[in-house]
C-alpha cells in the first residue's frame, strides 16, 4: 500500500536548514485491523481481527483471533481462524474453546505443508464459518451456520493484518518511507558523508516467505546509497547487491584496518569474473572494480 507521496516522502513539516541531519531507522509495526461489510446484502457488519501466530511452514500463513458484531445489534461474537494470503480468510465461531485453541496454536500434529493449508480452514464442528477471498478484486466471500449460506463481503484496502513500515527519519521534521525504494526487511545505517548528503544503508531481507519454496531459506542483501540535496530532498539512489539467492550472487567481505572502509568480493552465477566493491563508510560511498 503506497502511503507516501509522489516524492518518496512523508512530510511532517518542511526541512529547515536549521535543523540537525541525525539520520536514524524506525520500524512501524501494526498486528490488526477493523473490516466493514454486509452478510446477504442487507445486515452491515464491523469486524476486528488480531494476527495470534504463524503458521509452521509459511509466513503468508497465520491464525488470528477477534470478534465480529452485527452493527444493529452491537452484541460482539468471538472469532478464530486462519489467513491465507495466498488464498482466502477463513474465520469460525467455536461452542468450544478446545477447538478455538486448536486453530490458534495449529494444533493438528504431524501435518506437511500442504496439508497444513488444506485442513485448517476447512474444519468442521463450527456454529459459524466465514471466509473471503484474499483477492481484493474479489472482495465476496461466504457465511454459513451449516444449514444456510449467504453471501458475505469485507472491505478493506488489504486483508494482511500484519504491516511493517520501515521509516528513514532524516531529521525531527523530515522522514523517508523506504518501502517507496523497494527497501523491505531491515536496513541498517553503515555511514553518512560529511556534508550529509549521501546515506550508506544495508538493506536484508527475506528470499521467499515461504520456507519450503525455492530460495526460502535464502536473503537478498544490498549495500544501498541514498542521495539528497542540503536542503534534504531526494536526488537519487543506488543498489549493490551483494547476496541473492534468486539471482544466484555470493560475497565475501575482507575487513580492513580502517573501520570505516570494507571490501566486497562478489561473484555471479555464471560469470568467471569477481566484482570488487571498496565501500567508504566515511563517504558514504562504493568504488566498482
């Protein structure tokens, strides 16, 4: 979901030449969300839901718990289930809570990867189900209390609950959204440059979400060079790669006596040649060899 304007930029107030470049990384978490909607057309509901834990093989996979009321009526009805991103949300209300614990915590022992995803959200003994698809261009789903069906509809912009934002703030005013840069995982700040124009980053993040997919035990790492002007504006950026399970790059880093200078020996599948990255902390800056 793209929040930041056209500039990459979440303007708080303007950038004043006054105020101190101290640049420093803030992770924005949210867990949950609050859904409108109707069941059959004609009966608005509000929904809230909370991401409980993931589950075993996937992180596009996880049960969540909340409520859900029929907005006439106000009266909240206790919600499980499980949230497919890939698929669809299923949600069940339980007369038992031994089964309310058993979606929660993924109780069912001895499941493989599929059969995690096919048997969760299509237990039975429920007094209702619910589910959606996760395609927001489908927003239709379904309730049932096993002897009916009815329609069932929930807007939301994303039916992820859970969102990690991961904010570059330049100053006490000025703060870039990295998601804008395609900078996902976590970024840490290697150096800034003396007149504080040019940010030195490395950017981690995850090959696949799923483990049991291709690359999913793999990470994508670059050293990354952001650019602004003094009064702080973007001027540009560069990427580095220097680990990537999907495009088959493995470094090997060779410390030096000055802290603040590295070097990257990177090679590329398929290529003989090794690239030679002398990265200056100091400057903010990456040599190519």
């Amino acid at each position: 979901m793209r929040i930041a304007s056209s500039v990459f930029f979440l303007l708080i107030a303007l950038f004043g030449m006054a105020q101190e470049f101290d640049p420093y990384i803030e992770y924005l978490r949210t867990d949950q969300r609050v859904f409108k909607g109707e069941i059959a057309g004609k009966y608005p509901i509000t929904m809230s839901l909370r991401f409980f834990r993931y589950g075993h093989y996937n992180s596009d996979f996880y049960s969540v718990k909340g409520w859900y009321q029929y907005d006439k009526v106000g009266t909240k009805i206790p919600l499980v289930g499980i949230n497919n991103l890939r698929n669809k949300l299923t949600l069940y209300v339980f007369d038992d809570p031994g089964m309310d614990s058993l979606v929660l915590h993924f109780g069912i022992d001895g499941l493989n990867h599929w059969e995690e995803e096919e048997r969760y959200p299509n237990l039975k003994g429920y007094k209702e189900r619910m589910w959606v698809s996760n395609d927001l261009e489908s927003s239709t789903g379904l309730w049932t209390d096993g002897a009916k069906e009815l329609g069932l509809v929930l807007r939301t912009e994303s039916r992820d609950l859970l969102s990690e934002r991961v904010i570059l703030h330049l100053d006490s005013s000025t703060a870039v959204d990295l998601e804008e840069f395609e900078l996902y995982g976590r970024s840490e700040i290697l150096g800034v440059n003396e007149d504080r124009t040019r940010l030195l980053l490395m950017n981690t993040q995850p090959s696949a979400t799923n483990a049991m997919a291709p690359c999913g035990a793999g990470s994508e790492v670059e050293l990354v060079i952001l650019e602004f002007d003094k009064s702080g504006l973007f001027q540009g950026i560069e990427k580095y790669p220097v680990e990537s399970c999907h495009r088959g790059i493995l470094s090997e880093k060779k410390s030096s006596p000055d802290a603040m200078m590295d070097t990257y020996l990177v090679e590329h599948q398929g290529k003989e040649s090794v690239q030679v990255l002398k990265v200056n902390k100091k400057l903010a800056s990456i040599e190519v060899e």
